[in-house]
C-alpha cells in the first residue's frame, strides 16, 4: 500500500494559551495521522489527547508540500 502525504492544521491548549499548529505528515490514511499527531505531541509537550483539536486533515501532493524532511524523503 502507498503512503500519501497530509497536512494537518489544529490546535493544542498548553497552559493557559491554546497553540496553533500546521503539520506535515506521510502516512497510509487519516486514522493513522491522528494517532502520529496524538504520540508525537503527547511525546514532545506531555499533554493528554483530549488537550489536542485537529481542525483539517488535508491529502496535499508532492508539488505542496512545505516542510523539507518529507520532501526529501518522498
């Protein structure tokens, strides 16, 4: 099966602030995206995953995609 890339926009509430966040990600379809996005934040800010909102999950192309690490290994 072949990955496909998505950017994903949301928002996570850290503190008292809410953070917005734009992310881009390779994986096989969105259930997969929405648990790289719940690992990797719970990960890196140790927040809880009702903490975290994911607003859009968008498939993008090659040709879009902003962030060079998956560019480069696409």
């Amino acid at each position: 099966m072949k990955t496909k890339i998505y950017r994903i926009h949301g928002k996570f509430v850290m503190g008292d602030t809410s953070q917005v966040f734009t992310k881009e990600l390779k994986a096989m379809n969105e259930k997969d995206i929405h648990e790289k996005i719940y690992s990797e934040f719970g990960s890196k800010h140790r927040i809880n995953r009702n903490q975290i909102k994911l607003d859009k999950i968008e498939e993008i192309s090659l040709d879009e995609v902003t962030d060079p690490l998956i560019k480069s290994i696409s």
